[in-house]
C-alpha cells in the first residue's frame, strides 16, 4: 500500500486488467483455502449488500451505511436465525 492509499497493484495494473471487486474476493478466499461453499456464502452476502446499496462500489460506503445495512438484515430475520444456531 502506497501513502496515497492506493496498492502497487493498482499503480502497476490498468483499471481495466484489474480484477472486478468479487474476483478479488475470490482469489482472497481460496488462496486462504475456505470451503466453496463458504466462498458462496460470502459472495452472496457482498453482492446483497452491494444491491442495498445502489450498486455503489463497495468503498464509496462508510460505516452508517454498514448499519444501516445490517439493521435492514435484522428486521428479515436473519438475525433470528443466526441466534438460533
């Protein structure tokens, strides 16, 4: 990471080589060897959050919008279910 908060990947890369946002959490995830299905779960979860939000890019987003989120999540019980297990 670079002071200006950018990576060296992104500076040595063209933004159109780069790998979209969930191919980067892909590769993040298997190089850490989770399980598919973990990875499906996952993906699954950003693309809601992503959707919620307007597809903004997930680093436009800022913490309220995270609370926002997960209280919306809250309300559908999901948070019922999470408890239960």
């Amino acid at each position: 990471m670079q002071n200006d908060g950018t990576s060296v990947e992104s500076v040595l890369v063209p933004a159109s080589e780069q790998p979209r946002p969930l191919d980067r959490v892909r590769m993040a995830l298997r190089v850490r060897h989770y399980s598919l299905r973990t990875e499906k779960t996952y993906i699954a979860w950003i693309r809601r959050y992503i959707l919620f939000h307007g597809k903004r890019h997930p680093v436009e987003i800022g913490a309220e919008e995270v609370t926002v989120f997960l209280c919306r999540c809250g309300g559908r019980g999901v948070r019922s279910r999470v408890d239960s297990l």
